[in-house]
C-alpha cells in the first residue's frame, strides 16, 4: 500500500479548526469527521461538510469511530439522545470512497484523468502529473516503474481497487491512471488522503500543544 505522497491542495474556502469530541484535541476540519443528528434522532456523517444543523467533530478513524460508539459519545456531543446505526464505520467508509471516485471521474470528463500504462507514462514524463493511482491489484513491477518517473511534487496512491478505477472511467481493466496538476488534482490527492487516514494507512499530524483543550 503506496500511502499519498503529496500534501494536500487548500481548499477552495479555508477550513476551520474543530474539536474531536472523542480526543478533545482541536484540528483542522480536513482531519475530521463531521456528523449531523437526523430529525428522527439518527446520527448522519456529513463527509462533504454540508448538511445543515449543528454538527459534531470527529479524528478522521475508524478506530476512533468505533471507540466514540463504544461510549457513546454522540448523544453527549449533541446533547441528546442519539442513535448510532451499527454499520456507521462502514458506511462513512463507503462514503469516503464514493467521494474520491466521484472527483476521479470528475477529472476523467473534465480532460485532466488518463488511464493505461501507456499514457500515464506520458503525462508523467512530461512533467504533468499531480496524482498517480495504482489498482490495488496492480503487479508491483509496473508500479515501481511508474513510480520511478513520478517527480517530487506528483503524489502516488494505491488505495482503491481496479472496480472502483473501471467505475470512474467507464470502462473495464484500468489499473494504472493519473491526473494533471490543478485543482481537481489538489481535491482528488486530499480525498485520497482522507480514506487512508480513516482505515489507518497513514499518520494524523499531531496536535499543535498551542492549542489543545485542557
């Protein structure tokens, strides 16, 4: 597992920093999880950060998501009784990757996706590249390759499996695909980022002391 290798791209609006109500720790919202409480009392993850209502924060794990259920911290986090599906952790999980899929299929009609070995080796040698992905089927072999032509600033992943790269280009077989450099790119490698740090694939940058909540 190849985790993203680039830093993420701002966001269009800059972020806010929110608490984890499971850490108590004070964090950048693209490092969280957000949840809404239903009219009939359910909570609801809010993946985009765009449903209405008030909302409780949570570190981006799933982990940390189970160990929220397991004391049942949304009910004190909305200050009401709430109920929590049992399948929260995969659901939010199908979500994230939905998410990522959507903006990869975004940039394949948008002109700035390819797929196949041979023109993402294009895109990579002409300096264009801003995201690499690898199926996670993918032999290690032809991923070392494109890799070795990926510069400083392209970020890799191999994340998401062949499925879910033949669903964002329509069709069969992709194994290997890129994206230009740009603002989907940004959003798409940050997507990315998101799904690996839910499953554990890679590290949350610790807290800033500064600004933890005693």
């Amino acid at each position: 597992m190849i985790p993203v290798t680039a830093p993420d791209t701002q966001a269009d609006q800059p972020l806010a920093d929110r608490m984890c109500i499971l850490t108590r720790q004070v964090r950048d919202e693209a490092d969280l999880l957000r949840f809404v409480r239903s009219p009939d009392g359910v909570a609801v993850p809010d993946v985009n950060r765009k449903l209405p209502g008030r909302g409780v924060w949570l570190s981006l794990s799933r982990a940390g998501l189970l160990e929220a259920m397991r004391k049942k911290l949304f009910s004190r986090g909305f200050a009401a009784e709430t109920a929590v599906p049992t399948d929260l952790p995969e659901l939010v999980a199908r979500l994230l990757r939905e998410q990522a899929v959507a903006l990869l299929s975004l940039a394949r009609k948008a002109g700035d996706a390819v797929s196949g070995f041979g023109k993402v080796e294009e895109m990579l040698v002409a300096g264009r590249a801003g995201l690499v992905l690898h199926a996670r089927e993918a032999a290690p072999d032809g991923c070392r390759k494109l890799d070795r032509l990926a510069g400083p600033g392209t970020a890799r992943s191999q994340f998401f499996e062949m499925r879910e790269l033949d669903l964002a280009f329509g069709r069969p077989n992709v194994v290997h695909a890129a994206v230009a450099k740009g603002a989907l790119s940004g959003k798409l490698s940050a997507a990315v980022r998101r799904n690996e740090m839910y499953e554990g694939l890679t590290a949350v940058a610790p807290e800033d002391p500064k600004r933890k909540d005693d």
